[in-house]
C-alpha cells in the first residue's frame, strides 16, 4: 500500500474476509505500571501465555511461559537499511531504523540485540551486510527496504537457514524463506472493488498510472471485478505526467458523463495514484461536472497520504488501508521519541522488530522457524492485522477508509483476527471490531 506515497522511492523499490469476535489483548501500559520496576529477561515469555496459543505452530507462544530463560542465549536480530547518503531513501531508511529502536525500548527485552547494517541499496551491498550480521549471530534478518537489494541478502540467509522479512512490496522477491512486511496492491485493490460491489456499485471506470505500479493494479482491477460480478465500462493508463494525463483521463471522464442518461451509468470510478498525480487528476474529475455523490470514487492504499483531504473531489471517496487509529498513536509516540515525523514506512520496521521479539521468547533455534512465522492465527501490530502466507506473501486485515476534509474516517472496518492472533504492538491498538 506504500507505492506512490511520496515517501517511498519507487513502486519496485518499496516496499475480504468475514468478522469475527476480538482477540483477547494486553493492556501493555498497565502491565508497564505494574511490571516495570522489576523487568527480567523472562518477562516477555510469562506475557505470551495471555497471547493465546496456536495448535498449528510448532512451538505454540503459549508455551514460553516454561522456558528456562536463564539457559536461554540472547536473541540477535538483524535490520539491513539503505542508510548512506542524504536522499530521500536514507531519510526513511533513518526513520525505519528509530522505528526499530523504539518497539526495542517499549518491549524493554533486554537479552534481545538489534544489529542494524547499511546494505547500501544494493543487492551486493546487503549481501555483504547479511553475512556480516549473521558472523554476529543474527538468527532472524529485518528488510531490505529496496526490492532491488532483497536478493543478495536473501542468498546468504539461505544457505544460513535463516528468516529474511523484507520491506519490500515487490511480490517476485518472496518465498523460500522470504517474507514481506508491506502491503499487497493485490489485496487493496481486492478489498475496494469488493466493498464497492456490496454497496451496489456495478460498473466501473478506472484511470490508472502508467508505471509500475499500475503494472500491478490493472490485472488485479480487472480480476477483482470480475470476481464481484460487476463490468469495467472503460478504463485508462495515464503517463505521471501534468500535461500527459488530459486526454486519458478526459476519455475516461466522458464515458463517464455519457453514461449518466443510459439504463447502466458508471457509478464507480477506481483513481490509482499518489501525491503525485492525484492534486492534477482532481482538477480534471471537477471540471469534468461529474457529480461525486452518483459516482464513488475509490483509491488505493497510496491515497493514504495527509493532504488528500484538501482536494473536494476525492472528499467522500473510498480506499482501502490498516485503521488509522493504529498509525496516530505509533506516529504520536514516534515522534516524542525522535522529534519529528515518521515516514509511513516506519510502522513496518516496529511491527517487525516487536514480532521477532515476540518469537524471540521460544529457545534458541525454535524462535523464528517456517511454522512459528506462519502461523494461521497471525499478529497484531500498529498497523493491524497481518499473517504470513507460505510463499511469503502477507495477508493483512484493511478496513475501507472514507476521505474526509481532515483525515479519514472508517466506514468499513478491518476484520477482528484471523483466528486468535498474537499481539506485537507494545502498546494498546485500536480494539478490534
């Protein structure tokens, strides 16, 4: 969901299910109250019990609670960043990074080490990185954050036998040992198409970037449409170009306009796109007369940007992402840490470190095998959600967010678990719906 944001360098470099009752959570900040003048190295492992277990792992989490943890080594997790240099990349790959650090300092697992390196934003470079790591013990490797570095480090965690949870959103990077942290389009687009169709929308126009990125949401637009029996009216790739989007987008605007006299208008129109094409193409659906309120607007994850708001046209539009109540309170206490802002990135590299910690609690070579990653029932973090699937991919829990003038509200809320998940926010989340 983080391709196009405006923080995220590159679509290929970045990185509907039924409800069921709420999973049982900690109320880690009263725990904290309680437990923290006398932490000790088995306390996280005493907490997993009230995790819940899960009789498909290997080692179910609720079972750390009979760990010896003094004959217990200390865990080491790796994170491989692009952390040289002073463009945008390193920016986020800094916040990733202190995102890292925190869920470290909030779980307060002192016989966990994070062992970050700078894999450079290569594929040479995070082999390198990797290697290193793992002469320093690393039993579970943390991104890259670039799909172009993926592979070298994936190369040396697997003749090592260890994990590799990448940052990444590119798809062909996964499996065989290679998991990914971010957001399917697939999934996105799947989620919106599919609410859409619940609340009566049949036919769909589409105006869709062409690059990357919209190499990926086409097909899934096409099949997830067709999959909720509704029909694509007309659709177009536009260049992320100001002056090139007029005439695609123009084409798209007047089968629209034309169709609102027919016995089968147009009542959706799918915009894929970020920041940095979305404040042109409003411009056009407004001049376009369309009436906004007849035809839904719906977005992708990469909507999920803070001044969307201010553009009339996509106000009361529709697109698919993690509750945000999740992001606000991760990016409040990030930014008391840090100073500043987080990148949106930066909630995939603290779920990340909290869950190796999570796991971290089993002995030393049962902590981060096959069975305990993919577990059926998944985890949940600041941004909801996740389970990882055999062949790497994530499968993630999205609600359907609607824009409003000032952030967005839910109008369709994520699932509650998959079947009882395992809690790696170190912090109370959103209660589940």
């Amino acid at each position: 969901m983080f391709a196009d944001r405006g923080d995220t360098p590159a679509f290929e470099d970045c990185p509907t299910m039924p409800s069921l009752p709420p999973p049982a959570f900690i109320n880690w900040k009263a725990w904290r109250a309680i437990a923290a003048p006398a932490l000790c190295a088995g306390v996280l492992a005493a907490c997993a019990t009230t995790l819940g277990t899960d009789p498909n792992a290997t080692s179910s989490l609720g079972e750390t609670g009979a760990i010896d943890a003094a004959s217990a080594r200390p865990a080491r997790i790796a994170m491989l960043l692009p952390l040289g240099g002073m463009d945008q990349t390193a920016a986020i790959a800094k916040g990733l990074k202190q995102a890292g650090e925190m869920a470290l300092f909030e779980l307060d697992k002192r016989n966990v080490q994070l062992i970050v390196k700078n894999d450079k934003g290569t594929s040479e470079g995070a082999r390198a990185a990797a290697e290193e790591a793992l002469g320093e013990g690393a039993e579970i490797i943390l991104g890259p954050l670039l799909a172009k570095a993926v592979p070298g480090a994936a190369a040396v965690a697997r003749r090592a036998g260890v994990p590799l949870l990448a940052f990444s959103n590119d798809r062909t990077v996964a499996g065989n040992g290679v998991y990914l942290m971010s957001f399917p389009v697939e999934q996105e687009v799947e989620r919106i198409v599919t609410f859409a169709a619940s609340q009566g929308k049949s036919r769909f126009a589409a105006l869709i970037p062409d690059n990357a990125y919209g190499k990926v949401v086409e097909p899934a637009f096409r099949n997830a449409v067709v999959r909720a029996g509704a029909t694509i009216a007309a659709l177009e790739t536009y260049p992320v170009h100001e002056n090139a989007m007029l005439r695609p987008a123009k084409r798209v605007l007047d089968a629209i306009k034309t169709s609102e006299d027919t016995d089968a208008p147009i009542d959706a129109l799918l915009v894929a796109g970020g920041p940095e094409a979305l404040p042109q193409l409003a411009s056009l659906i407004t001049y376009s007369g369309i009436d906004t309120t007849r035809v839904k607007l719906l977005g992708t994850g990469a909507w999920e940007y803070p001044s969307i708001g201010r553009e009339a046209a996509f106000a009361g539009g529709w697109y698919p992402g993690p509750d945000p109540r999740g992001w606000q309170e991760f990016s409040t206490r990030f930014a008391k840490s840090f100073g500043s802002a987080p990148p949106r990135l930066a909630s995939l590299a603290h779920d990340a470190v909290a869950l190796a910690v999570l796991l971290s609690a089993h002995p030393p070579g049962q902590r981060f095998t096959a069975a305990a990653l993919t577990r059926p029932s998944g985890f949940i973090g600041e941004d909801g959600l996740v389970r990882f699937l055999p062949s790497g991919l994530p499968e993630r829990a999205l609600a359907v967010l609607e824009v409003q003038a000032f952030g967005s509200q839910v109008v369709d809320p994520a699932p509650g678990e998959f079947d009882t998940a395992s809690r790696i926010s170190a912090v109370p989340g959103p209660a589940a719906n």
